[in-house]
C-alpha cells in the first residue's frame, strides 16, 4: 500500500440527463462499476482500513454513501440507488462536498483521493472556471483528483485544457476507454495510476 497509509476515496458520479443518453442502461453500467471497485477495496488482504464515499450530483449533490470503512459501504452502496438527477452538473458543488467529507481526514496520515465523472460537452464556461477553483483548493490540501470525461467524440481544445486544469489523472471516454466506454475500466486504470495506493500488485 502507498507510503503504509490507509486511503480515503471519494467517487464522485454526475447523474444529470446530460449523462444519460443512454437511460437505465447507463446508470446500470456505472452502478455495476462502482459496486465492483468497493467490493475490491473492501476484500483486501491487508490491515489497512480504506474508506469511501459515494456522492451523485446534477445541480445539487445527492449523498449516496458517506465516507465510511469500505465494507461497511460496500452494504450500504447495495442500499443506495444511483438515479438521475434534475438540473445541469455542478461540478463545483460537488467537489465541494467531497471537500467535506474529507474534512476529518488527515493527508499525512491517510491518501486522499476523488474520482470524478464528469460530461465535459455538458459545461459551460462559467462553469469550467468555478470547477476548477475548487479543484484547486482540494489539490492544495493534498488531494490526488483523478477525472472520467463521459463526452464522446474527439475532445476539443477547450475540453483538454479543463481536463488538464482539474485533475491529478484524466480520462477520457473516446481515446483512453476504446470503444465501450467502460467505467469499471478506467477505475481499474486509475488504481493503476495511484501506484498501489488501494490494491496491492
């Protein structure tokens, strides 16, 4: 495990409409996604306690799972349904709560860690600039921020810049997830990515 220390992931889903051209079948997709990486986070074979959160957004944020031992969320995400929710994404908002729910986590005792999913053709300009504002207080406070862009096609100029602005880590629908776009691949990449910071080799 990274540096010895435990890790506090927070996944960050946007639900709006503008993710869900595809309707049930897409939040099935990510719900099975999500579902897979908790139960691998809470199956280690390791003394360390990782903790997630799941959080939902489109204008507001729905709180799915407050941050909590992976296990225990792990029963408590079989509980909670992911739904489309009303009004354009907010990714600041979001980052935000997940700002809150890392207030009692201590960076230099435990990793800290957001994954976000997000539709950048979605996003107005105003909107880029608040989000990544708050992307930048979490990564001041030690936070890694790593970033699923949902949109599909070829990402214009504009899209790259707010990928490059927001994350730690970024990936993106039509040029790093083939032609499935499968969210339980890009988590898998991003575990990758984190060095071992949640599964050991």
């Amino acid at each position: 495990v990274k540096s010895g220390k435990d890790s506090d992931i927070i996944l960050v889903l946007d639900t709006s409409s503008t993710m869900n051209t595809n309707g049930a079948a897409y939040l099935a997709e990510v719900k099975t996604a999500v579902e897979s990486f908790v139960s691998g986070v809470a199956t280690l074979e390791t003394k360390e306690m990782n903790r997630i959160a799941v959080l939902s957004y489109a204008s507001a944020v729905k709180e799915n799972v407050a941050l909590m031992d992976a296990s225990e969320a792990q029963s408590k995400l079989n509980r909670s349904i992911l739904r489309v929710l009303d009004g354009s994404p907010n990714i600041a908002t979001a980052l935000t709560e997940a700002q809150t729910q890392l207030a009692n986590s201590d960076p230099a005792e435990r990793n800290q860690i957001v994954i976000l999913l997000y539709d950048s053709s979605a996003i107005t300009d105003a909107a880029r600039t608040a989000a990544i504002a708050a992307a930048k207080v979490l990564k001041a406070d030690g936070v890694e921020l790593f970033c699923v862009d949902y949109a599909t096609g070829t990402p214009t100029e504009a899209q790259t810049a707010f990928a490059a602005a927001l994350s730690t880590g970024h990936f993106n629908k039509t040029t790093d997830l083939s032609v499935s776009g499968d969210f339980t691949a890009v988590l898998t990449k991003i575990v990758r990515q984190m060095g071992g910071a949640v599964y050991r080799p």
